[in-house]
C-alpha cells in the first residue's frame, strides 16, 4: 500500500516541484561538466588545476544558470519529450559552451578549446540524458501503478503521431505499434513505436495483445477506414476512428474523436446510384421540393444541383428551415447558373400551390412534405392526416390541372401493413396517388419507399450521438427491434431515379440489404465514438444501453413491399418496381369522404376508426399488428 502511495506521489508531482527538480539536475549537471573537462585535462589535483580555468568555471556556472532560465529548459514537460525540446537543450548548451570558451581566452587559461568541447558534450548529454531517464522511469512507475491498456495506431503520419504523443500522456493507454500502407515506413521507429505493413495486421494485432485499434487515416480515405473498421469489428476488437489532423489542431492537441458519419455504422457497402437518367430527366426543368427544408428535403436540394435544373422551387411550411436551405444552397446555385425561389406555405392550401405551380411553371414535384415521427403522429393524428393525406391529394389534383410532367411521391417502409396513423396515412396517401393516374394524361406520377434514413430529424443517429455525447444511457425501445437503413444520398438519389424511370402510378423500392438490430446499431455507435458500452455483469464500460420498450405504433420489424413475388427490375440493379394492388375509384372516394368529415369535425374517434379499418385491410386482415395502433384510441 505504502509503495503505491509513495509511487502515486511521485507521478503526481506539483508542476513548481517538477521544475525546481529539473533546475537544480540542469546545474548539478553544468557543475559535473566543468569538473569533468578540468578532471580530464589537468588531472585530479585541483591545485594543479590554473587558475585561469577556475575563474571561468565560475563565470560559465552563472551564465549557464541564466541561460537554462532564457530558454525555459526547466520548463520542459516531460510527458512531451521531444526532437524539439533536445534542439532547445542544444541551442543553450551551445551558447554556455561560447560563453565559456570567451571567459576562457579572457583570462588566458590553458588548452581552452579542448576543454570547451569536453564541458560542451557532457553537458548536452547530462541534460538529455537526465530527461530521458526521467522519462522511462516516470513510464516505468505507471505501468506498477496500473495496467496500461495496449493500443495500436492505423497510419503513421501526422495525425497518428501527434495521437501517440497524447495517448501515451495517459496512465491508462500504451501505444505499442503503428500500422501504415506506406511500404517506405515499414521497419522503421517513430517515437520508438515500431511501424510494421498494414498487410495482416491482425497478425500482429494478436501476436502483441493489443486491446484497441485507433484509426488516423485522412478524411480522403474513407474506403480504407470502413474496411478497417469491419476488420475489426469481425474479430471484435475495439475500434476508434480519430478526426483529421486539422482538427486535432482546432482542439488544442486533444485526442477529440470525430463524430461518426452515418455510412461508418450501415454495415454494409454504399449502393451506387448514380445513372445517366438522373441528370437526363432534370437538366434544364423546374423542379419544385415541397418539404425542402426537412432533412431529406435539404438533402434531395442538394442532390438536383448536380442535375443542372433550369430553377429549383423551395416550398416549406416552417419559416426557419426555409430561410436555411435557401441559405445553404444560394452560393452553389449562382455558381451553376441554377435559379433558386422560395415559398413559404402548406400543402393543404389548395390556393397557394395553384399560385407557386403556376406563376413558376413547375415541370416537376418531388413531394417531400410529411409529418413522419410515428409517436408524435400517433398523438396528433388529425393534424398527420391533413397534412399527410388530404395535402398529398391537394398537391396531386393541382399538379394535373396544371399539367405538371412528373410527380414523385416520398414514402417510407411504415405504409407496408402499416400499424400505426403515420404509416397508415402514407400508405393511404400512395392509394390515393395510384388512384388519380388512372385518370391523369399529363402528368406521370410515382412512388418510392424507403426505410430510416440515417442522420435525418428523428432518426436514432442524432438522438444516439447526443446521448453519447451526455454520457448515456442509450435508449433502445426493444433488444429485437430491426430496421432498414439508407443514408440521406441514397435516399435522394433513389427519389431522382425514380421520377427518371416512372412509367405511371410505380411504386419504387431499394434493395437495402437486411435490416439490421437497433441495439447492434447504437453498440457499434459507441464503439466508433471512442466509448465503451456498460456492462452490469463486470461495472466496466461508460455508456449504458436502457431498453424502455415499444412506443404507441412502432412495430418490431418494417417491410418494404407486400410480397417478394410482386417485384419487378428496373434498369438499376439495386432498385425494383413493386407490382400492388390498388383501390378502385369509388372506394377511394368513400374513404376520403369519410376522412374529411372526421377532420372537419376534429373527431379523433371516428378518424382512428376509419384508419385501423383500413390498415386492416392493408395488412390482409392481420388484426394483430392494427392493435397496436388501436390502443390508443379516443383521447
């Protein structure tokens, strides 16, 4: 116990102890310099010794005590002992080294340039030394006072070092090894930390009992890091991705982790989707975005700039998300000669579309605008309603009546045997698009379906990472939950592609790969973010996972089509057109009937009624999954 303390205290120095210690070492080493260059000179009777020699001695211990004060050799930090500290120790053990041969040609001692180069060697290796020493040993107690944890360095450039630097400042961490592609760093030490190939490295991984990879790869090397990360991961090694080296620099010097880019945590590779099409079907048209200053809305903006639209018309009914998204795409705009118009106003204003669609010649609408976050929906289900359904419809009528070309509708996974409001009013709202192109000569409409985008307003990412970020815990609402997973540029390409391959009232799907756990999800989210997750079992790790269980309409798993039997290929291998059965003319109108008046008559009941009905029928009278959403019923 004693020992402990005792080694304890010696690693936790005050800072004024340390510098005091370094400042008497500096002089007790000039005193050993001086002493030894006479020593080797003049032997060991100090009365042979001239007293030229002696007089300078004393004249180069003061200035060299002032010259250790100018440079601040004592306040050196040992933790960071480094190349430029040494250049520092040399440049004052070189001027102590003048100032002593001066004084000694001054009062004419004897043999001084001999005599100088001996005092000048010593010293600088006296001074260099003692740090060095100093060093290992501070190293040496730490690794008695605890088990440093063993962690390997992917890439061995500036950031990877400047991250070895700060690590190995920790009682905690030791860096052991660097992995680099650089075959002319291979057998090299940097810092003493060899660099071996990148070539099976967790060869060497096992091989040293490295507990933890850090990744210091540049941003422009997104590829190599993913396949890094899944190394890893595979072999369930603890992986950290560090941000660049810039932003190291912005940080002070801190071993800040970057925040995790939502491809890092799909699992599985990107989905190219770009096609010729695309920029075939809007070069040089209107493209008007309802629900442009949403996530997807924003994003699927951004995505039309590289088509070249002859304008790009911003239709949101919230102030501020249209003052930013106009904002944010102005600059790129003017640079690709692209026109940009913003309106504010709501879909359900039948009025106001009419005015916009008209006065700018829209020849495209990508309907973005929904009320998407299922518990909010399931609360508020009359305003969902309106604005899903009975804005959908507006929109749609408007569009044919002017004669717009081409009208795609944004859906989501929840409209498959839908069990809650929100997913039960896009489904309707797909049946009503389907229904009105059997009536539509103009205008071509389509759908496309797709699951949780990864980043936007009310996914699990930002909710994650901000939990994170406090400390935890991360909330998962059930261990079984599964969803499909895409992020914001796939699910706008996926938008565009289908307005380029619609051939009238298609509903689009991609190929998403499996779904994967939420929990899976938020523990390799932690992982990538430099945390540990909490085990109960051993108290090890920072962040908790909590499972607070189903939300009112969420279910355990989403589907994106009906039956794998009704999916045909499109002209992309990664996207399919689903083949579904639609509602006849008369039954739409029924249903629109009814829901309107619910609406008029802010009637919770009766809306919620008519919607679990017709998610029954939706989901092939599969009463189990509808209860969900009924059990919250009249309010």
């Amino acid at each position: 116990m004693y020992r402990k303390m005792l080694i304890a205290g010696l690693t936790s120095l005050p800072r004024n102890v340390v510098r005091a210690i370094l400042l008497v070492t500096d002089i007790a080493v000039l005193v050993m310099a001086l002493s030894l260059s006479n020593l080797f000179l003049h032997g060991i009777d100090l009365g042979s010794w001239p007293r030229g020699n002696l007089w300078a001695c004393s004249g180069t211990l003061l200035l060299g005590a002032g010259l250790i004060f100018g440079f601040r050799l004592h306040r050196i930090k040992l933790v960071t002992f480094n190349a430029n500290d040494v250049l520092n120790i040399a440049r004052a053990n070189f001027m102590t080294a003048a100032a002593h041969l001066t004084l000694l040609a001054l009062l004419a001692a004897e043999r001084p340039v001999a005599t100088t180069f001996i005092f000048g060697t010593i010293s600088l290796a006296g001074m260099v030394s003692s740090r060095a020493i100093a060093v290992a040993l501070l190293s040496h107690l730490r690794e008695h006072m605890q088990r440093r944890k063993k962690v390997a360095i992917f890439g061995a450039g500036a950031t990877g070092i400047q991250l070895a630097a700060a690590l190995n400042q920790s009682s905690n961490t030791r860096v052991v090894a660097f992995f680099d592609d650089n075959p002319a760093l291979h057998g090299m030490e940097i810092g003493g930390i060899p660099v071996f190939p990148s070539k099976n490295f967790m060869a060497h991984i096992y091989h040293n009992s490295i507990s933890k990879m850090m990744i210091a790869l540049p941003d422009s090397a997104p590829q190599r890091r993913d396949s890094i990360i899944k190394q890893c991961e595979y072999a369930d090694l603890d992986v950290q991705a560090l941000s660049s080296f810039a932003d190291i620099l912005v940080e002070r010097g801190s071993s800040k982790l970057r925040t995790v880019e939502p491809h890092e945590i799909l699992n599985r590779d990107k989905v190219n989707l770009d096609a010729p099409e695309v920029v075939q079907t809007y070069a040089g048209r209107v493209v008007m975005v309802t629900g442009a200053g949403g996530s997807i809305g924003a994003e699927l903006c951004r995505q039309l700039l590289k088509c070249r639209p002859a304008k790009i018309i911003l239709f949101e009914i919230g102030e501020y998300n249209l003052y930013k998204i106009e904002r944010d795409l102005r600059e790129p705009a003017h640079q690709h000669d692209i026109c940009l118009s913003a309106y504010l106003g709501s879909v359900t204003n039948e009025n106001r579309l009419r005015h916009v669609i008209r006065k700018e010649k829209v020849e495209i609408i990508v309907h973005a605008a929904a009320y998407k976050h299922v518990p909010l929906v399931e609360h508020n289900e009359i305003e969902g309603a309106r604005n899903n359904i009975i804005g959908t419809r507006t929109l749609a009528h408007v569009a044919v009546e002017e004669a717009v070309e081409r009208f795609i509708l944004v859906s989501t996974d929840k409209a498959v045997r839908p069990t809650s409001i929100m997913g039960t009013t896009k489904r309707i709202a797909e049946l009503l698009v389907q229904d009105i192109q059997t009536r539509a000569q103009d205008t071509t409409f389509s759908i496309v379906r797709f699951g949780n985008v990864l980043g936007s307003s009310g996914s699990v990412l930002p909710l994650f990472q901000a939990q994170i970020e406090a400390g935890g815990p991360v909330t998962v609402t059930h261990p079984e939950v599964q969803r499909y997973f895409m992020t914001a540029t796939e699910a706008t390409r996926l938008i565009l592609l289908a307005g380029a391959f619609a051939s009238g009232g298609d509903v689009f799907v991609l190929d998403m790969g499996k779904p994967q756990k939420i929990i899976n999800l938020a523990r390799r989210l932690i992982h990538l973010s430099g945390r540990q997750e909490f085990d109960p079992k051993t108290r090890k790790g920072d962040i908790e996972i909590k499972v607070t269980g189903l939300r009112p309409g969420e279910k355990l798993y989403e589907e994106l089509f009906i039956s794998p039997k009704n999916l045909r290929t499109t002209p992309h291998t990664k996207i399919f057109r689903a083949e579904e059965d639609i509602l006849s003319e008369i039954e739409i109108a029924g249903l629109m009937r009814e829901i309107q008046n619910a609406i008029a008559k802010e009637d919770t009941g009766m809306l919620r009624k008519l919607v679990v009905a017709e998610s029954q029928k939706l989901c092939g009278n599969r009463p189990a999954q509808a209860e969900t959403m009924s059990h919250h019923s009249t309010r």
